[in-house]
C-alpha cells in the first residue's frame, strides 16, 4: 500500500452527493468510479494505492473550498487472507 494525503478540515458541512457515476472497462474485474460531493476540507489531497486487499486499485480525491471530486480504479474482487489469493 502507497499512500499519502493532506487535509486542512475547518468546515462544519453536511454531507451531499452532487454527481456519481461507475463504468466498467476492457480489463477483467476492474471499474472505474467518479463522484463529486462536499466535503469539510477547505483543502486537500489523498492518493491511495493497494494491492492483495478487497476492492485493491488506486483512489484519489482532491478537495477544495468544500467540494470534493474523488476518482476510483479498483479491482470488485475480495482478497482472501488464508489462502493469499482472489476470493472465489
């Protein structure tokens, strides 16, 4: 796992979705999600990266003034720790 973010929080919002949307691509077992929703960053950034762990995949999120615009490519499959492999 790779990860790192900032975050500057000083708003107080309700949560609200404006926009989502899912599609599925050319590889096996693979999706990508876009989403737009408030947020309580004034600013900020979060990269993640993982791998053998359920839903593994690259999750980014950009904040500002509020507002949160947050881009997901993951794997649907759930990794089995026993076994050190996709779930069946």
């Amino acid at each position: 796992m790779i990860s790192f973010n900032f975050d500057f929080s000083p708003l107080t919002r309700e949560f609200k979705n404006y926009w989502s949307r899912a599609w599925d691509t050319p590889f096996k077992h693979k999706f990508i999600e876009l989403e737009l929703h408030t947020t309580e960053s004034l600013i900020g950034f979060n990269f993640l990266w993982t791998t053998r762990r359920d839903h593994a995949g690259l999750d980014l999120q950009l904040s500002l003034f509020g507002l949160c615009a947050h881009f997901n490519f993951y794997d649907n499959r759930h990794w089995d720790v026993v076994t050190g492999c996709w779930a069946r």
